[in-house]
C-alpha cells in the first residue's frame, strides 16, 4: 500500500458522507488505482480496539477530535445545521431563522438511535429555550426529508445531509444557537503517507471545499 502497488484499503464512513463524497471518492480513487481493492464500512463510532480501525474513517465530532495512538485526525468540513421545509412555508424565504421560532412547528425526528448528531441538536434547542416537538421518528435523514415533503412538519439537520433536495422544498441556515458538526477523516499514520491514502483525502478534501451550506477546513 506505501509504494502504491495492488493491495487493499479500508475506509469507514457515516450516512451522509456515504451519499454526498464516496462515490466521488471511490470513482477518483479507482480510476487513478485501478487495481486496488476497496473495502468499505458504514460506521459512526471509533472502535475501542485499534486493530479494528479502518485504515481511513470518516466520522463527525463537535469539536476536537482526540485520534489516539497512531492515527492522525484531518479536518475536513465545519458542517452547520440546517432546517428543511416547504417552499410554501412562512419562513422558507429568510436568510436563516432563530431556532426559537421553530418551536411551535411539528418536528420530523431524522435520527431516533439517540446518535451525536440529535443530541447535538437536542442541547442547542435547550440552550434556545424550548424541547423539539417530535411529531413523528424516522431514523434517517432521506426518510424525514421525505415526510416534509408530504407535508408533515420540518426537520433539522446537518448541511451535508441536505444537499439534495426535491425541488419542492428549501433549507434554510439555523441560529440562535446554530449546532454544528466537524467532519474528520481519521488516518492511520502507517500508511498515512501512501499514494492511495493521500488520494482519498484529497478527494475528500475537494468534496469538502462544495460541501452545500457548509464551510471547508482550512
């Protein structure tokens, strides 16, 4: 793998990276590889065990992220969240909306496994005042996208998460307070410095940089 011959390369990432950077990724990674082979994962948490780590992971933290031991950690993307809702709706034309304004809303829950990303999003409604009117559970952020779109409340999540919209509905910026997520991509330095490895990141890194309503490393 250090010399760039034929071998394997292990990569975990979470949902929405899934969708949003690893087809580029892998395509980007395979045209210029053509014979390595690829092993792919879909994880949120580090293993406890470092023997059971991905040679690259792809995970989100709120702030800085400790990789332990013979990894290194490469920020990637300060990911803002989002609300999504109907082109119709009231506050669909502003520019961002307070998330206190979105209390009275019914809520779509996007991640009902109790994951960062919804805990995230729990404490920065507290800090506004107010506790998320869950009107219906999805576990997944296609899923509630869809339930807004037939009309059944809003959901908040992350940018990333909503790049791809129907056209029918809109995402607007949250604040007051807006939660975020930071993008890692989470490296074993063993093979930190191979060709194969530091394509991957920098294709990662060019996803990133058009990541939708977020802002890239720098």
């Amino acid at each position: 793998l250090r010399a760039g011959r034929h071998s394997s390369l292990s990569i975990a990432y979470f949902p929405s990276v899934g969708s949003a950077w690893m087809p580029t990724v892998v395509r980007t990674l395979l045209r210029e590889f053509p014979t390595i082979r690829l092993r792919l994962s879909l994880r949120d948490d580090i293993p406890v065990d470092p023997a059971e780590r991905a040679d690259v992971q792809i995970l989100v933290e709120r702030d800085d992220l400790d990789p332990g031991p013979g990894f290194r950690a490469h920020h990637l993307l300060v990911d803002p969240y989002v609300v999504v809702l109907p082109r119709t709706h009231p506050l669909a034309d502003r520019s961002s909306i307070e998330l206190v304004k979105l209390a009275g809303e019914d809520w779509v829950d996007n991640d009902t496994s109790g994951g960062w990303c919804r805990r995230n999003l729990i404490e920065a409604c507290r800090a506004a005042g107010f506790a998320p009117p869950f009107r219906v559970e999805a576990h997944d952020y296609p899923t509630a996208i869809a339930f807004v779109d037939a009309g059944i409340g809003i959901t908040v999540l992350p940018g990333l998460g909503a790049r791809n919209l129907p056209p029918s509905l809109v995402s607007v910026p949250v604040t007051g307070p807006t939660p975020h997520r930071n993008i890692y991509a989470l490296v074993q330095t063993t093979v930190e410095d191979a060709p194969p490895v530091r394509a991957v990141l920098a294709a990662l890194r060019r996803c990133a940089g058009t990541g939708s309503g977020a802002q890239p490393s720098s």
